[in-house]
C-alpha cells in the first residue's frame, strides 16, 4: 500500500457525493418504506426519536467498510478471506445470501405492486417482470460509470417522502417533542418496532456493497495512493449518504404517523398498504408521490442488494468481479446478479408470503450484523491491514456503542418473536 499526505483540489458538492450517497439512499428500499410506515402508522410519532440515533451509529460502520475498500483496494469478502477462517467467511456468505435474495423478492412485489394501483390495467406480475428485465440487460450492459451516475440520480426519487409531511397540517409542538425526547413503550409490539428499524437501517449487505464500491470507485478513477483527502472526501460522502437515508426515514414515519396513525390506520403491511392509505387521509398527490419514490427507491436499491451478493461469491470464490469490467470478462459475476434476480422475482411466483420473508430477512440480518460488525472493527483497528488509516476514538466509540445496540437487537428480536 503507498500512502500520500498531498492534497487535491476541492471537487463541487455533487462530485464528491458517490459510493456514501448510493449506500444510505438504498437503504430506503420498498422494504425499509413498509417497516418505518408500520412504525408511523402504529405508534404515532414516538418513533421519530430512532432517526438521530441510527445516523452516527450507521454512519461510524459504514465509514470504516468505506476505508477498509480505499486502504486495500480490494471488498470486505476478500479481506476477511485473506486475513481470517474460511468457515467464517463461507458462514457469512451463507447466511446473508438467502436473507438478500429475499429482500431482493419483497421490494420486486413491493414495486410491481404500487405500479398496478397507478395503471391498474396491468398485473403487478406484469410490471414486475419489466423491472427484473430492465434491471438485469442495464447493469450488464452499461459501464459503471454511467450506472453510478443513474443510481445517484435516482436517490433524488427519495426527496419525495421529505415533500409528503408537508402536504397536511402538523402540530409543530409534537414533532419537536417526538424529535428530541426519546420514548419508549415496553411492550413487545414496540420493542419489536424498534429492533425493525435497527435491523432495517444497519444491514449487512450494505457493508459489503459500500466496501467494494469505494475498491470500485477508485479503480475507475484510476486511483493509487491512498491520501488524507481521499479519507476526508469519503467521510464526507458516506456521512451525507447516511444523514440522507435517515432523513427520509424521519420524514416517513413524520408522514404515516401524522396522517395514517391520526386517520385511525394502525396496520401496515406492505408498502402499496401504506400508499393507498394515504389517498383518502392527505389526497392524490401525497398518494402519488410516496407510490412513485416506491419504484424509484427500488430500481436504487436492487442493484445494491444482487451487487452485494454478485461481489461476496466472485470474491470468494476467486473470479474477476466488477461493474467496471463487461460481461465477457466477468460471466461469473454478473450470472451471479442476475441470478439473484430473478430468484428474489421468483419468491413472488411460486407464493412465498412477503411478510413472512422479511421477518426471515430482519433474523438472519440480525444474527449476522453484530459478528460482522465486531470483525469490522478489528480490521480497522488492525495497523498490519489498514497502515495509518485505522479508527479514531470517535470511530472506535460509535462502532462499540453499534456492536452493543446491535446485539441487544438481536436478542430482543428472539425475545419479541
């Protein structure tokens, strides 16, 4: 590994927002929409409290998977193979692939769905099967660079949700309370909306997916030496990335708590529940954009859960990988995307309960996230990896508080189930 210490000019805002942006902003996918829907139209306001507190906890993470794929140039997968077991590598790899796939095959229904109710004329299988097509022939045929100038387009799709609070009357009052003062309900249907939204916003696909992009990123840019300023611009780009997600996660949950909870609607399902319930509550423009910031968020996210997955197995398995290269020199990995694909489209067909296969998704994303977490530390802490770029006390505060939050999650999960 080289190290610089020379500078670089300052690039404009939009410039320096990438790999950081696209993370958070898929984190916002159909399925984390139903989960923050729920918890707004279930507990009111009370929840917002979660959005302030998951920032720096998810921002600390996925800043070190961002250095971790800047310092060795290469993804999570491959350090973990270089640097530990085989069996803890292939354990991980095995427990997060079904938990993907499965993510993959809600936010698939959720978007064909949510595109039936506005052109009813059409099956949601229908719309279904020309996003999976889309999806797949797009991120085969097209180079990185435009894919990622598409993805960070396309995290604009979220601003929608920050419009729709603003769409009906709010007590100004409550928010602020419901904001800064944290509440807590100890009940099981509570305690278990709050280890939703932990397992929703910090998931482990998105440590892998946020490693290899940066790894990815500079290998576009032609990037050698590891520098001060390339530290410091992807510190910048994850933190906005992630004070994005959670911003749109808030304005959620401001959104269904202060019309659907208000309306008297308590239970959410599935996000096109939570579309079609806001059409009567706050009228056709609310309900149109919380549908369409469904379909946006979607196309983002997908290609970032069947990329995690696509990058974990030609990783382990030794085969060149990448959105940068084509299809003829990497057949490995891009049968792994659209694989992935097409079985998460699918689930829908042969009548797996969507449901059901995110609560499958929120365990096994809650058993994996806190060893993975705790290995994600001591690589950044480990000098013989990560050279002069390992954790501060603040990255080693936050990362240790996110370790203890994380697994009390996960037991309280088994406790509430």
């Amino acid at each position: 590994m080289q190290v610089s210490t020379s500078k670089t000019p300052k690039k404009n805002f939009w410039k320096l927002l990438g790999p950081g942006l696209i993370t958070g902003s898929s984190d916002d996918d159909p399925s984390g929409i139903a989960t923050y829907s729920q918890a707004g139209a279930g507990f009111g306001l009370t929840t917002l409290w979660t959005a302030f507190v998951t920032f720096p906890l998810m921002a600390a993470i996925q800043g070190m998977c961002a250095r971790i794929g800047i310092v060795t140039s290469s993804g999570l997968t491959t350090t973990l193979k270089r640097h530990y077991s085989k069996t803890l590598l292939y354990a991980f790899v095995l427990i997060s692939f079904p938990a993907i796939i499965l993510n993959i095959g809600a936010d698939i229904a959720g978007m064909g769905a949510v595109a039936t109710m506005l052109c009813p004329s059409i099956n949601s299988i229908a719309f279904s099967s020309v996003f999976v097509v889309t999806l797949i022939i797009s991120l085969i045929y097209f180079p990185y660079k435009k894919i990622a100038a598409v993805l960070k387009w396309l995290c604009l799709t979220l601003m929608l949700y920050i419009i729709v609070p603003f769409m009906v009357k709010q007590d100004s009052l409550a928010v602020l309370k419901a904001t800064f003062v944290p509440h807590i309900t100890w009940n099981k249907d509570y305690i278990a909306i709050l280890v939703a939204i932990l397992g929703t916003t910090i998931s482990p696909y998105l440590f892998f997916w946020q490693t290899s992009m940066e790894n990815e990123d500079r290998a576009e840019k032609k990037s050698v030496m590891v520098n001060k300023t390339d530290i410091s611009n992807m510190r910048f780009d994850v933190n906005v990335g992630m004070f994005f997600s959670n911003l749109v996660m808030y304005f959620i949950i401001l959104a269904t708590g202060s019309v659907l909870f208000r309306g008297g609607i308590t239970t959410i399902n599935t996000v096109q529940d939570a579309a079609s319930a806001l059409k009567p509550l706050a009228g056709n423009s609310a309900y149109l954009l919380f549908a369409l910031g469904i379909i946006g968020t979607g196309l983002l996210a997908i290609p970032v859960l069947a990329g995690s997955v696509s990058y974990m197995i030609a990783e382990t398995f030794g085969w060149k990988e990448g959105l940068n290269t084509k299809w003829h020199e990497s057949k490995g990995f891009y049968l792994v995307l659209a694989v992935s694909i097409v079985i998460g489209f699918s689930i829908n067909l042969i009548g797996i309960d969507p449901i059901k296969a995110l609560i499958f998704t929120a365990i096994a994303y809650g058993v994996t996230a806190p060893p993975l977490i705790a290995i994600i530390m001591h690589i950044s802490n480990n000098k013989k990896i990560m050279g002069d770029f390992t954790n501060s006390r603040l990255s080693n505060f936050l990362g240790w508080t996110t370790l203890i939050v994380m697994t009390v999650a996960a037991v309280a999960l088994f406790i509430t189930m």
